[in-house]
C-alpha cells in the first residue's frame, strides 16, 4: 500500500503548561499539508509517544482525522512493547477513522525474530486497519530481520515498513522478496535518496517538516531519471537533514518550526529544548540553506 512519497512524522505541539495545543495543531496540520507531505504519523517517535497518555494519542488521532478531512492520509502510531496494549489502543484508534496503524518494535524486551512474527500478527488480527510496521533498533535495541518481514508480509493488513536501521543491503533484501503491493518506506531522511535507488517507496521523514517540498521535488527528479539535479537536492538540504538530529528528536525540529512561525512550543521532559549552542548551530545552517534555495 502506497501511503505517499514524504510521510511526516509528525510533532506534537504543546502549550506552556505543557499541554497538547490543538490551535497550534491545526496551524502544523495545514502547514503541512501544504508544503509537501503526503500523510502524517501522529504519536510516532516525533511525536514524543513516550510522553503522551493514550487517552492524549486518541484525542490527537481523532482530531487530525477531522482537521485532515481525507485531504491525506493519517497514521496513527499505536505499537508499545505490550501486545495486549498495542492491540488495545489500535482497535481504539480504528473507531476514530485513521487511515492506517504504524507499529514499533517491541522495545526493552527484545524479543526474537519470532516473537517478533507473534506480536505483530497478533495485533493485525485484530484489527483490519493497514499495518506499517516501524523498525528502528537505535531506539528499541531489537532489530527486524529481513526474514521476519517477509514474512510478516504476506499477512493481507500488513502493507508497509518504515525501516530505520539504516542497513540497505537490508531495505534491498525486503524490497526483492516481498510483493509489488508492500511498501518499504526508509526511516533515516538522509538515506532518502540512496533508498529509492534500490527500490523504496520514499520516506516517513522528520526534516519534511522544514524541507517537505525540497523532497517531494528530489523524489520527483529521481523517478523521472534526472539523477543528477536528485542528487543536487540531495546535496543541498543534507545539512539540513543532519541538523534535525543534532540533539535529540524532536528538539531540533521543534526549534527549527517554532523559528519559522509555525508555533509548536516545547518539549516534554525527559527531553530538553535545545541549548544556547545548539540553537546557534540550527539557526546557522538554517540561514546558510535559504541563501541557497
């Protein structure tokens, strides 16, 4: 299933207090909309899940599915390392009419590559919402085999991965092995480029939040065979790739909308906003990219 090319993962914009800000979540949604994505992951990664209640995750999905209105599409982030919780909150979230659930790799207790299979299959049963699932072992220390993705594969609601390892020879493998309809989506923007050489959907990107249509446009070049101009974007918003992930995520890119107008606040502790430092450095490579749009 082809969610789009740039899928934004999506921030979660919080008030003073510490809240969730949905005036300032409308404001994101619409400025997105516009400026390259193709569909949003709302109470992924980005989105500070760690942080956020589940009653907090299904007013957000509730509310970007009204706001969104089937302009694009909207992927709830629902996986936890608890089947039963992860099953739980995505049967929750299928009644508030989100297009699909992402799944994360159970976190902590790493589990093997079959239970891995067991997890995921478990929750696809019990829903029938399109699956994607979400690799990511610099965050969860257990990484999908290849193997167990194929396999997951050929479960009729599990239609995509967002695969964050950053292993291509991986992206590759899954890519050859698994039906023309599964989508492999990479998970590191600035592999974005090198992805799509080998096959991959596009990306479920943080940076598409600063450089969305920058993107959209490198994809394009690239699928229209101009590889050199796809490489000359790829060259020119790498900086700004880098910069999102020079202090924890989602800091960066909080720092870079709120810097752009487009208010977001803060983050939740056990986060920090970035520091005087690393906000010189954001600011710089943000200047120095607009000099050369």
């Amino acid at each position: 299933m082809n969610f789009g090319k740039v899928v934004t993962a999506m921030v979660t914009p919080f008030n003073e207090k510490k809240e969730i800000d949905y005036e300032a979540l409308d404001n994101l949604i619409e400025y997105l909309i516009e400026n390259g994505s193709d569909g949003l992951v709302v109470a992924g990664t980005t989105g500070e899940s760690p942080t956020l209640s589940n009653e907090e995750k299904l007013a957000l999905f509730s509310h970007t599915v009204e706001k969104v209105n089937g302009r694009v599409s909207v992927i709830a982030g629902t996986g936890s390392n608890q089947t039963k919780g992860s099953i739980e909150l995505s049967q929750a979230a299928e009644k508030t009419g989100v297009d699909a659930i992402m799944l994360v790799t159970p976190y902590y207790n790493k589990p093997s590559q079959d239970g891995l299979y067991e997890h995921f299959k478990a929750v696809a049963n019990a829903v029938q919402l399109p699956i994607m699932l979400y690799n990511v072992p610099g965050r969860t220390s257990v990484d999908m085999a290849a193997e167990t993705v194929i396999r997951l594969s050929a479960i009729d609601n599990i239609v995509a991965i967002k695969d964050a390892s950053g292993d291509m020879d991986k992206m590759t493998e899954m890519v050859a092995q698994t039906d023309t309809s599964f989508s492999v989506y990479s998970g590191e923007d600035a592999l974005t480029l090198p992805s799509l050489a080998v096959g991959a959907t596009g990306i479920v990107s943080v940076s598409g939040h600063i450089i969305g249509n920058e993107m959209q446009e490198m994809i394009t070049a690239f699928e229209q065979g101009d590889t050199k101009k796809a490489a000359s974007i790829h060259q020119r918003i790498l900086p700004v790739m880098q910069e999102m992930f020079a202090a924890p995520s989602p800091g960066p890119v909080k720092a870079a909308l709120n810097r752009n107008g487009i208010n977001v606040g803060s983050v939740r502790l056990p986060l920090i906003p970035l520091n005087d430092e690393q906000l010189d450095a954001l600011n710089q490579k943000l200047d120095l990219f607009e000099q050369v749009k």
